[in-house]
C-alpha cells in the first residue's frame, strides 16, 4: 500500500509539472547548436488577495492606484502569490512590482494607465540603450526574483497621449482628431503633444534629453520622456503568459538585464503609427523563451538588444541564450530583429517556425559604426514570409534611424555605395556566423539584402533552402565575407542576383573567391 501511495503521488508530481509549463518546450532544446538552461516559469506562494479588496473600483474612471500599491505591499507581506484584478476597467496611475508577487488578469480585466504625466515620476533608467532619466514605466519593477504578469485580460497603456504623430502614417480622420488637441508641430506633418514635448525632441540627441541642470528644466519636457509600458530591470525569473499588452507610449516589453524570462501567448499590440511602437525589446537577458506569441506593431515586432554605443560597451552584457519559436508578426518593421543596439553583444540565439504576415522587413539585422559590439551564433530556421514591404532578409550596417520603408524612399541605398573605409576598433560593429535555412517567402520588394562595411565585411553568414518568389528584384551582396548560399531559388522581375566587393562567396554550388566593385550578375 505505501509503495501504491508513493507511486501516485509521484504521478500527481509528474502532472503538476506539466501543468505548469515546465516541460512542455522540451522539444526546443533538442540538437540546440549552443549550451542553454532550460527556462522555467517561476512558482509562487499559494497566496491570493483581489484588488477589489483594497478599495479598487473597476469603472474606468476610478483612480486606482494606491490599491494597487497596497494590494502588492499586503502580497509581498505575506511571501507573494497571486494578486487577483477581476473584470472591470482598472485606471491607473503606474504600479511597481515586488518580488514573488503574480499579476494575474482575470478575463475581462483590463488595466487602463491614466495619461496624466504627473503621476509618472522621472526616474534614472536606460531608454534606447542609453543612460538616462525618463518617466517611470506603467508597469516597472527592479531587482525582483519571481515576478509574472498572467491571465486572460488586457494591459493599455493609453499611449496615443504620449506619442509623436507623423502625417504620412494617419488617415485624415486620425490627423484631425490628434492636432484638435492643440500641441505643437515640428514641421507641418509631424505634430508633438505638447510644446514641452516638442523642445524635448530639440534638445536631445539620439533621444536623451542633453543640458538639462534643474528638475523645473526636466519637468517642462516631461511629455518628450515617454516611457516603455512594462519595464522589468535586472529580475530573474519573469513570466508573461496570456495577457494582451497594447498601445505602449514607447517600446511595448522591455526585459532589461533579466535572466530566466519565459513569454509565451501573449498578444502584444500596438497602432502602425505608433512612433517606437516596438512590440518585444529583449535587452542584454540570458536564458529567454518566447513562444506562441503575436505582435502586430508600430516598429519592431520581436527585437534582440544590448545596449547602444559606450554605454552598451560600458555595460558589457550580451543579449544571450534565446529561443523564439512559433510565433506571428503582423505589421511592423521588422518580424524578427537584431539591433540596432547591439553594443554589448547578441549571441547564441535560435529562431524557428515563426511567420511573418505583412513586415516591412522579414529577418532584419541592422547597426551602424560607433555601436561597436558583435552578433554571432544565430540560428533561424523554417520561417515563412508573406507580403514583405521591403527586403525578405536584410543585413545593414548603415542603418540611420529610419523604417526600411522611409529609407527606400529616401534612397539611401545609393548613399551608401560609394563609402570611406574606417579604422577597425571597439566601435566597429560585427556581424558573423548566421545560418539561416528554410525560409520561403511570398511577395517582397528585394529578397535579400546585405550591405556591411567595408572595414567590417557581413562574414560567415549561410543562406540554405530558401525559395522567394514573386520579388521585384532577386539578391544583392555588398561587402561580404565567406557567404554560402545553397539551394537558393528566386523568382524576381528584374536580375536575381548582384554581388559586389565579396570575397570567399559560394552560391548554388559555383566558387568566387573575389568579387570586386564592378560586381557580378547572375541568374538562378
């Protein structure tokens, strides 16, 4: 009898871990080609309080955020566990986390962030990969063990009333509804919130706000320092699962420095205009899972980061040890993306059975000189592509800041032809050993584009088993190193394939060993 009892609750054991998510990606780490920790997501108390009983009131005017704060603080009190939001629209000004503490989203609960900025303090944090002071996210947490965002509901951040808005990218209606609220214009097709918002965008560089000696003089630009929604900072053991996350003032999820983060069937949103509408910025974390999950965004859909020029140098942590599998992108930049803040280094990462529906950009790698910082070890596979703005695969090391959709129209791959060889040193950026295989693809512009530098050639990157069909134009290689293209089969209106000052380039099978400025044309 007590071996019958030990055997059973074995089993229950065994089915508990199952429920919990533990084992099911255990087929993701099979023939992985690097050393990784399985991702687990974090258990909790078995403690469990309702925001309602903290004086919350779920109309959608209420203010709720002191109950939130004493909700968490009562949670943490006890160990953690489960804060309870039931259904109803919860508004509030922006809460923070603790450790052990899972805000879970019953279905029909949606969180609202109030857009009064006087409840978002300014705080020292790190925005675009660079050191500076910005408002405090909606939802913010630092240095916390144990923490999960879960359920069934919906967090906004109200976004629309932090945002920047360009003429180009609304519809008529849109436009007017946003300028009737006064703010100011930098030119007459792009419109800023607030006067204050628009003097922050003068006075900073690359997005941080320079020459500002008094809180008065930061509290005046306080609109320009729109904050990322969910911030979580140097935390181990992050779990989002199921919640719907839309309509960020900024980048949507932001792991910072995080380790054992598992994402998984999330519906991350935000609108096509949305200026930093990125959807995932995972930033210098190790050992992430993201799976089944959805982004239809403004910018970037699924982002690798590290860090931007000294300050990603500086902090000298890579972006390491992720997995991304069975997941969709809808509109954005790009489906799934390396950079352009890679300072500290992207590696060992694998990318799988993802669809991209619509991009301006599939696969998109991109950086510039000063960011310094190398990307190595990639490795994506069975991806399937539809609709494709602009390039179906792009690696661009002049990237400026734009959409590869505003650069096409700006033409700045013809600026970028003719360039000045650079001093290799810590500010080069480096892209090498990439293999992408299995990739197929249905309407682009450009099928691949790799443009690196002439210091820093795009080097050791395999193209294998990719078919792009229905292209305007085919493959151009510029400033490559020991590129292997197998089985490549495109279907373009014009040339299939260009190459230019490449050495050591094999493709379908023929050798060159150099390929100078006059270039090469082929067809497959």
């Amino acid at each position: 009898m007590k071996k019958i009892i030990c055997l059973a609750c074995a089993c229950l054991m065994f089915i508990g871990a199952k429920a919990a998510g533990n084992d099911k990606y255990e087929a993701l780490y099979k023939n992985l080609p690097f050393k990784m920790d399985v991702v687990k997501a974090p258990v909790f108390p078995d403690n469990e309080v309702n925001l309602k009983d903290f004086g919350a009131i779920g109309d959608g005017s209420s203010l709720c955020t002191e109950a939130f704060a004493k909700a968490i603080t009562a949670l943490s009190d006890k160990g953690g566990g489960k804060l309870t939001v039931p259904q109803g629209v919860w508004f509030t000004g922006p809460i923070v986390l603790k450790s052990n503490i899972n805000l879970h989203l019953e279905k029909g609960a949606v969180i609202l962030f109030s857009p009064d900025i006087d409840l978002y303090p300014i705080i020292e944090t790190s925005f675009e990969g660079l050191d500076t002071r910005r408002c405090q996210s909606p939802i913010y947490g630092i240095d916390l063990e144990n923490v999960a965002i879960t359920g069934e509901g919906v967090i906004d951040g109200n976004g629309e009333y932090w945002r920047p808005v360009k003429r180009q990218k609304v519809t008529d209606s849109q436009w007017k509804k946003f300028t009737s609220r006064g703010g100011a214009f930098k030119n007459p097709n792009l419109w800023y919130p607030s006067e204050g918002a628009l003097k922050g965008d003068r006075i900073s560089d690359m997005n941080v706000p320079r020459n500002l000696k008094t809180e008065a003089e930061w509290n005046e630009i306080k609109l320009f320092l729109r904050p990322v929604m969910i911030s979580l900072v140097k935390c181990k053991n992050v779990w989002l699962n199921g919640v719907i996350f839309q309509n960020s003032p900024s980048w949507n999820i932001h792991p910072l420095m995080c380790e054992n983060v598992l994402i998984e069937d999330v519906l991350v949103r935000n609108p096509s205009f949305a200026q930093n509408g990125d959807g995932l910025d995972l930033e210098s974390c190790k050992n992430s899972l993201i799976v089944n999950s959805t982004f239809d965004v403004g910018d970037d859909g699924i982002c690798i980061k590290s860090g931007k020029d000294e300050d990603g140098r500086k902090r000298g942590i890579p972006c390491e040890n992720v997995i991304v599998d069975g997941c969709t992108v809808f509109k954005g930049h790009g489906g799934f993306v390396v950079g352009s803040e890679m300072s500290g280094g992207v590696k060992n990462i694998s990318v799988s059975n993802c669809q991209f529906l619509g991009t301006d950009v599939g696969l998109r790698f991109k950086s510039k000189r000063g960011r310094g910082g190398v990307v190595e070890n990639i490795y994506i596979n069975n991806i399937s592509m539809f609709d494709i703005q602009t390039d179906a695969i792009t690696f661009d090391l002049y990237y400026g800041g734009k959409s590869a959709v505003e650069a096409l129209a700006d033409g700045d791959d013809e600026k970028n032809k003719k360039v000045e060889t650079f001093k290799v040193d810590e500010t080069t950026p480096c892209f090498r050993n990439i293999d992408i295989e299995h990739i197929t693809c249905r309407g682009a512009r450009r099928a691949v584009y790799f443009n690196g530098l002439p210091e820093m050639p795009v080097t050791n990157i395999v193209l294998k088993n990719i078919d792009i069909n229905n292209a305007e134009e085919g493959i151009v290689l510029n400033r490559t190193e020991g590129v292997l293209l197998e089985n490549i089969n495109v279907s373009a209106k014009s040339h299939t394939f260009d190459a230019k000052n490449s050495v050591n380039m094999t493709v379908n099978g023929k050798s060159y060993k150099k390929v100078d400025d006059k270039g090469i044309t082929l067809d497959f």
